[in-house]
C-alpha cells in the first residue's frame, strides 16, 4: 500500500536523508464495490478541510508505539516465524479499560529483523491473528533512531544528562535527527494504511515517536490524537540546549490530548511552550488547555497503574509457590530488603549499595540480619555509561561483601540474570522493604507490584503457611525523582544523592512497628487497586474524546512547512478578507466609516520603530481626505504621541487611551471621557505597581493621562505571567470600591477608567453619523488585540439599530488567524497595508500617485 505521508519529505530535516525503502504493501482498507477493493493510492491527499471519507468502520483504537507487544522466534523445525503475546506489556494490558466491542489495532515494530522477503507474508499474519501492523524499520534506520537518537540524545537529556564533555554524553548528531525523523515517518505511513479517520482514535506512547503527530495532522487535519510520555519530561533550561526542541514541540502540540504521568513533568512542558513557543496555557474547568492556532490542546495528568489480575495470576502459579519456600529456607532469620532495577546509569543502584554500607557501619546490630537482594534487568541501551554503572555496581557489592559478610553470610546479592515473572513475584512477597532510589525515572512500577505482592492471594498465602485475615505490611522507600513517588503518600520519601538519609530510612523501614507498617500497606494497597492500568486507559480515552468533540464544529487548515506544521481551527464563518470583495462594496458606498488600531495593525507589534512608515501617512491621508469617508485611528497609545505622528493627516479623527481622548480630526479639539473624570485612584494604583516592577527585572511601568500599564514582556516569561496574575488580583482587591478596572492582556496588566473602551468610540461615531443624516454604509473595523474585539461587538451591535434605513456593509478583521469575534482575518500588517492601498486606489482616479509600498513587515500572526 503506498504511503500517504508527506509528498517531499526534504522539508522535513535539512541535510541528506538516509534511504527509506519502499513501505511493503499492506492489506487495502475499504471495499467500494463487492468483489473490488480500492487501493488508498486512489484517494486524494488532504491538505485542507476535508479528510479522508469514512469507511463505515466501527470506532477502534490504534496504538501506536516503538514496539508492538508481541515475542518472536524462529520454529526449529519449518523455520517459520511464530508470535505471540508479550503477557507483561503494558500495551497489551490497557485493552483492559475499553469495552470488550472496541477493536484495538497495534502499530509498532518487532524486536527481531525480518527479511525483506518474508515481510509481506509476516506482515499479513500478524494482521490477521493478531491485529497487528508491523513498521519493519531498516536494520540500519532502526539502529540510528533507536539506539542512536533514542537513547544517546533523548533518553538522556530527558533524565537531566547534558552532554558538557565527550566523555559525558554524546553531542548533538543531525544525521540521528534524521533518522529519527525517517522512523517516524515510517510509522505514519503505517498508521495511514489502516486508520478510518472519521471513527479510530490514535494512541502513541513515548518519546520515540514525538513528531510523528505532525505526520499525521498533516494528511488528516481532523484526525483524532492522544499522546502519553511515560519518560520526565525535562525542565526548560535543560530542554532549551535541544538543537530541535520546537520541532519537538510543534510536534506534540500536533496532538489533541498529552499525558504525564505527574504535574512536575506536565509543568516542564507548559512552560516550554511558553518561554520557546509564547503560548500561555489556562484551566477550564479542571482541565489544562494550551491555545495553539485556534484548537485547545489538552493536558492529561494521571500516573499508570499495574494489571492486577496479571500480578495475581502469577502469586497463584505453582512455580512461584515452590520458589517462595525456596527463598524461604535460603533468608531463614532475615530481613529481605529488595530492589528490581534496569541497568542504567538513572536507576541509582550504586547509591543503593552505597546506603546499605552505611547502614551496616552505623548499626552493627544489623549485621547478619538484613539481606539487599538486587536484581538487575538486562540493561536496555548498550555504551560506556552502563558498563562503567555495570562495574561500578559489582565493585561495591563485593566490598561490601568482603567487610561486612561471612563464609556463611552475605549483606548484598546480585542477580544479574534474566529473572522469569514468578520469580520476582516471589521475591516480592517475601521481601521486609522493597527500595527504588532512581536519580530519575518516569514512572517505575516497582513499587506497585510489591504492594500487590505483598496483599497476596489464597494460592500464596497457602505456600507462605499464613491464615486469609493476617494482618498485610509492606514498607517502601522511594526516591523524590521518580513519577510514582507522588501517588506513594505512604511511603518514605528520599533523596537518593544522600546516603546518609538513605540508610536512616531503611533503618526507619525494617524497625518500624507492625501496626504502622500495616496502616501504610492499606493506604498503598487501596490506591493501587483502584488506580491499575484499566482504570488509567479509560480516563485517558475519556478525556481524547472530549478533548476530540468539536473537531467538526470548526474550518481547519494547515499551515507551515516541514516539521513546523500546524492546523488552524477556526468558526466555519471565519474566513480571509479578499481585497477584491471589500473594495467592491468600498466603490458602491457613499458613506463609509473605517476604524483601525495602531500597534500591531498599522504598525508591526515586535517593530522596535513604532512611528508610521512614509506609505502608512500617504495611504491614510488618501482616505481620509476622500469626503465620503470617515477615518478613525482607534488605540490604547497616548493622545501626544498619536497627534505627532499623525499630524499630516489632517481629517484624520484619533481615539487614544481607549477613548478616553478623541478627536475628530486635527483642527478640532480633544473631547475627554465624562465618566473618567475622577482619576484619584492612580494615587492608589501607581505604588502597588512600583512594587511588582521593582519585584520583577525586564519590567515596566507606562504612565499614561487616564491609566497606567504594568509591561512584563522584558521579564521571564514564567515568572513574568505569575507576577502578572498577583499584580491583577491585587489591584482588584484595592481599587474594589474604585471607578477603574484591571484588564490583563498580552504582556502587560492595566487600569483604566470604568466605561471606557474602544466599543464605545465605534458607537459614538456611528451615533454621530445617523445623527448627523449620514447613516453609514460601509463600516470596516481592523485591529489585533483584545481590546479590539470590543470595536467588533460594538459594531455588530450598532448597525443592527433599526433606526437605520439600510443596513450597512460590515468588514470586522482581526490580524492573525485567531479566534474573534470579527468575521474575517488578514494575516499580517503587511496584508493591512495591501488592502488600505486597495482602497486608496479605489478612493483615487490616479493610482500611480500613491508610493509603491514595499511590504516588508514582521508577521503578525
């Protein structure tokens, strides 16, 4: 089946890309006609509000991660491949929390090669028996995306490992980005063979595969996504030092609901966005959204939980109960302390054997009486790093062995082999304390399968030789770095760096009463039950389809290149001002009202240069001197400044400060706002200000005749919003009997007085033309703040006025495809400019005496 992903992958990552094979041809999805089924080669791409139609398919779930959960092996005697289920994965586990009707596809690669030749025949049966899709990434793709991206970039800047050194870490390789983005896109075209877009929802799990919404969003701009990273994710100052941290970004945003498990790792991530995206994120009702081009992108905050029935299932097996009396006999008058890590250099082994010792040395009694066990999973990447852990790890043991052991005793026992299911669980459920002193670590199940462990089953209870209603205990000690520490309120909380802390609390561990161990194990045992892998699916899916409802209540289309593509979501009435259409109905009117805002309008809002360009006076001098019409600059900027600037344009009229001042054109006089007349309250607000600026380095105060502003734009981004958020509240709560509001906008928080607004100054003029027997016919409004929406309601509002004769045209635009309330969207004050020009032109009989405009501004979008 061919690819339906990006036509010109180049965009994509700049350099030469590794050579992707063809993707093997999959089974076709829909079936037209009976008898013939058409291939996907045939529909057309989406590139805008339309997706791919339906196939009448019922809702399934695709679940999309590095590995499909699945073992394989060669058969002896056919040499044919045999799958099976991979009974410990958690992919495999979440099916637990859909319904048993909803069908779940798989999208990942196998954890052997595969043949180019046996591909398509593989490829076949694991979708048939196992509804399972293969990726069969190349050998050497997989190796440069995996081991090399993977886990020598993203693993470890994820676990707070920068590269300062040769000898720490590897530096940033763009030909591993590369192959990474190679991998990913592999895995969309996957996922484009099977999905039906209008019913499947896709799952993608981990960091692996972080730009592959991007992929995705692109071919399916409606399309249903969740993403869940089961890693940290990193504090900003550690994530800015990733030479692709937006492209990183812009992928995740790319998806309709993102999981963490803990708000430490969801909070990184908001405020990345914010400081490298600009993007501000609120709660509605509960639940954190980010704006990001008009669609809410959604946070998800929920640990991962265990499967029970899988835990207690292996407690029930034969095996496990003869091990347990294994262990038993062999830790006879001992107290088991146990720790299950991988091998890396994040799961703080060494640590471990480090607190161990001084527990030893500062409690003799202990000797000959407690016993690590420590086994060791087979390490997951291969490098320097972990066979300096790996030896590290063994140099200690055995001096520790050596001083504090005996011929017939040893303090730490390591097994540094593959331990089956039964075997851990034994171990589990005999161990005193169970230990995870990570460094750092996304999540770490450990802790909840001890628990379970130790509550037991009838089958385990039998082979431990306990009555049903003995008293449970389990003690747990767990480092601050790792995601379940937070769910763990039970547990003994440590920094894993301090050994001395370490061994107090494995001392605090073992000797505390039975009663307190007790108390603690229930409190674990009622959380982990009730919060286990399924019940962690269902909310999941829950919160994508709600975060998923209004996909089809908006116009979408995307927009940017390459890993830089994004979707706007917009009202379905909400569309591009063509110059055309409004200069039309600019020719057939006689009496025309034009309003327009200043910054970030006329003039670019990140323009360091904030006086009007030669063109912008000859432009506005042209319409206003057209007697038809009826010019408004409308702004929050001073009467001072706005009058100096503007003075060539003499029938010009100026609204500054919001309207507090106005002036109908330059030989008249400023008119000043009746109902902002008491201005005492600035005595009040000017200190409370002085104080957050003097708080806040990069911030500001602007003084201005009817208010004042507070400007953080120059301040931290973070620490700038949540001063801003104080400051609003504190000005509410002391100007509470005051004739003056607090507005919060884009950077700054200001106080102006009650009853002014930019709606206010539209209504006045319009009034003043249907008084003066002039009833507009044309009203356009241009403006990009949030102040401006106001002008926009204001006018909507005014020309539905019965009183008028005919209704007029009405041309409210935002700059920036945003949501508003206006109608339509110019993308930038470049595009302002062209159609200001577009009607000078149209006001004029001589075109060619306007300047040619040189569009040369910032984008404003």
């Amino acid at each position: 089946m061919a690819s339906r992903s990006c036509a010109n992958f180049l965009h994509l990552a700049s350099g030469n890309l590794l050579d992707i094979p063809q993707t093997p041809r999959g089974l076709p999805r829909v079936m037209t006609v009976p008898g013939i089924i058409s291939d996907m080669d045939s529909c057309s791409s989406n590139d805008g509000d339309s997706d791919v139609a339906s196939s009448g398919c019922r809702e399934r779930k695709i679940i999309v991660a590095n590995m499909l959960p699945l073992h394989a092996k060669r058969d002896g005697e056919t040499s044919k491949w045999r799958f099976s289920w991979d009974e410990d994965s958690l992919l495999l586990h979440l099916k637990d929390g859909f319904s048993p009707e909803m069908e779940v596809v798989y999208v990942g690669s196998l954890k052997v090669d595969i043949d180019v030749n046996e591909q398509e025949e593989v490829a076949q049966k694991l979708l048939e028996d196992f509804n399972c899709v293969p990726t069969f990434v190349p050998h050497d793709l997989q190796k440069k995306f995996y081991l090399g991206f993977c886990k020598q970039h993203l693993w470890p800047l994820f676990h707070y490992m920068l590269p300062m050194c040769p000898d720490h870490g590897d530096r940033f390789d763009r030909i591993l980005w590369q192959a990474y983005v190679s991998a990913n896109k592999i895995f969309a075209d996957k996922v484009m063979e099977v999905i039906n877009p209008d019913d499947d929802y896709v799952w993608i799990h981990d960091y692996h595969l972080m730009v592959l919404p991007t992929f995705l969003r692109k071919h399916l701009n409606r399309i249903k996504l969740g993403f869940f990273l089961h890693s940290p994710f990193p504090s900003s100052e550690i994530y800015r030092t990733l030479p692709v941290r937006d492209e990183i970004l812009r992928g995740l945003l790319n998806c309709d609901l993102i999981g963490f498990h803990t708000f430490d790792y969801a909070r990184h991530f908001l405020s990345c966005c914010s400081r490298m995206l600009g993007l501000d994120y609120e709660s509605k009702r509960g639940h954190i959204g980010l704006d990001y081009f008009g669609r809410t992108v959604f946070i998800k905050i929920l640990p991962v939980g265990v499967h029970m029935g899988r835990l207690e299932s292996v407690l029930n097996l034969s095996s496990t109960a003869a091990r347990v009396k294994e262990i038993q006999k062999q830790f006879e008058g001992k107290k088991l302390i146990l720790g299950i890590d991988d091998m890396d250099i994040f799961k703080g082994i060494s640590l471990k054997l480090l607190a161990v010792e001084q527990l030893l040395q500062q409690h003799p009694d202990l000797q000959g009486k407690i016993v690590l066990v420590q086994i060791v999973n087979p390490a997951r990447g291969f490098g320097k790093d972990v066979q300096e852990a790996k030896k590290e790890t063994y140099m200690t043991a055995k001096k520790i062995n050596e001083v504090y052991g005996s011929p017939n005793y040893q303090p730490v026992i390591l097994i540094d082999r593959p331990v089956p299911r039964y075997e851990k669980s034994a171990y589990y459920a005999l161990a005193e304390c169970c230990i995870v002193n990570a460094v750092r670590d996304g999540m770490n199940l450990v802790p909840y399968k001890y628990i379970v462990c130790r509550q037991g089953t009838p089958g385990m209870d039998e082979a431990l030789g306990v009555k049903p209603e003995y008293p449970r205990t389990s003690m747990l000690v767990v480092s601050e770095f790792i995601g379940c520490s937070p769910s763990l309120s039970g547990a003994i909380r440590v920094n894993p760096w301090d050994i001395d802390a370490v061994a107090e609390a494995l001392n605090t561990a073992i000797t505390i009463p039975e009663s307190e161990k007790q108390l603690r194990h229930e409190k674990h045992y009622r959380y982990v039950s009730t919060h286990d892998v399924a019940y962690w699916a269902r909310s999941f899916v829950m919160d994508l389809d709600r975060a998923c409802q209004d996909h089809y209540s908006k116009r979408c289309w995307g927009i940017g290149l390459g890993l830089s593509f994004r979707v706007v979501s917009l009202s379905p009435n909400f569309r591009r001002l063509a110059i055309d259409h409004i200069c039309s109905a600019y020719r057939r009117t006689s009496r025309r009202a034009i309003f327009l805002d200043y910054d970030g309008t006329l003039v670019p809002e990140a323009s360091i240069i904030k006086t009007p360009s030669p063109e912008v006076i000859s432009i506005i001098k042209t319409l206003c001197d057209d007697p038809k019409n009826t010019v408004f600059i409308v702004s929050g900027r001073g009467r001072a400044s706005l009058s100096d600037w503007l003075a060539p344009c003499e029938k010009l009229g100026i609204a500054a400060e919001h309207g507090y001042f106005i002036r109908w054109s330059k030989d008249s006089e400023w008119e000043t706002s009746p109902v902002g007349a008491d201005l005492e309250w600035k005595k009040i607000v000017e200190p409370v200000m002085s104080l957050y600026r003097e708080a806040t380095d990069g911030s500001s105060i602007e003084t201005k005749e009817s208010g004042l502003v507070w400007h953080h734009q120059d301040a931290d981004p973070d620490f700038g919003s949540c001063q801003a958020k104080e400051l609003l509240d504190h000005l509410e709560s002391v100007l509470a009997n005051e004739p003056a509001v607090v507005h919060r906008g884009q950077h700054i928080v200001e106080v102006k007085p009650q009853g002014v607004s930019k709606g206010l100054v539209a209504e006045k003029v319009l009034s003043r033309m249907v008084n003066g027997g002039k009833p507009p016919d044309f009203v356009m409004c241009v403006g990009d703040d949030k102040s401006d929406e106001d002008m926009f309601q204001s006018i909507l509002t005014s020309v539905s006025n019965p009183s008028l004769p005919v209704a007029p045209e009405i041309f409210a635009c935002t700059v920036g495809r945003k949501p508003s309330k206006a109608r339509y969207y110019l993308d930038d004050t470049a595009d302002v400019l062209k159609l200001l020009k577009g009607l000078a032109t149209a006001t004029i009989s001589k075109p060619r005496c306007l300047p040619e405009i040189k569009v040369s501004f910032e984008s404003n979008a």
